[in-house]
C-alpha cells in the first residue's frame, strides 16, 4: 500500500504527539512519583518533568518534525519531478 503525502505527514503528528502526551502527561503526571526518586540538576524527575521537561521535549518534537517534513518533502518533490520529466516524454 502506498501511502500518499497527507498520509505520511499525518502519521508523523501521530506519532509525535503520542511521544509529547506520554512525555508531559506520563511523566509529568502519572508516572510523577515514580520519577521522583531520581533527580536531575538538584531536582526531582517528575517535578521536573512536570514543570521543565514536557517544554523541552515538545520543542525538540517541533525539530524533529521539520528534518521529518524536510525529508518527506524533498522525496515527494524528487517524485513529482521525475513524473513530471515522464509526461513531457
């Protein structure tokens, strides 16, 4: 089956907000105490997490997400390149 861009790109925010939700509400909320029995710099993992780490998570998402776009464009590009050489054939 192939999948065509919308699909692909629709798939990728799946994904990667089901990483954001489990980052800021898993760890921040559910798994909290938990994580609290860790600590990084000075502080508790879930407090952490709650308070810094669901921030940071989500702006690398938003990174990840445009080297993703980047590369699926440049392939859908190069497709709609080659199909377009085809037809002038």
């Amino acid at each position: 089956m192939k999948l065509n861009y919308w699909q692909i790109n629709l798939l990728i925010l799946l994904f990667l907000l089901s990483i954001w939700f489990v980052v800021s509400f898993g760890f921040g909320i559910i798994w909290s105490e938990e994580l609290d029995r860790f600590k990084f710099g000075g502080f508790k993992l879930g407090f952490w997490f709650s308070q810094q780490g669901s921030i940071y998570f989500f702006v690398l998402i938003i990174f990840i997400y445009v080297f993703l776009m980047n590369k699926l464009d440049k392939k859908f590009y190069k497709n709609s390149i080659d199909s377009q050489e085809k037809h002038k054939e």
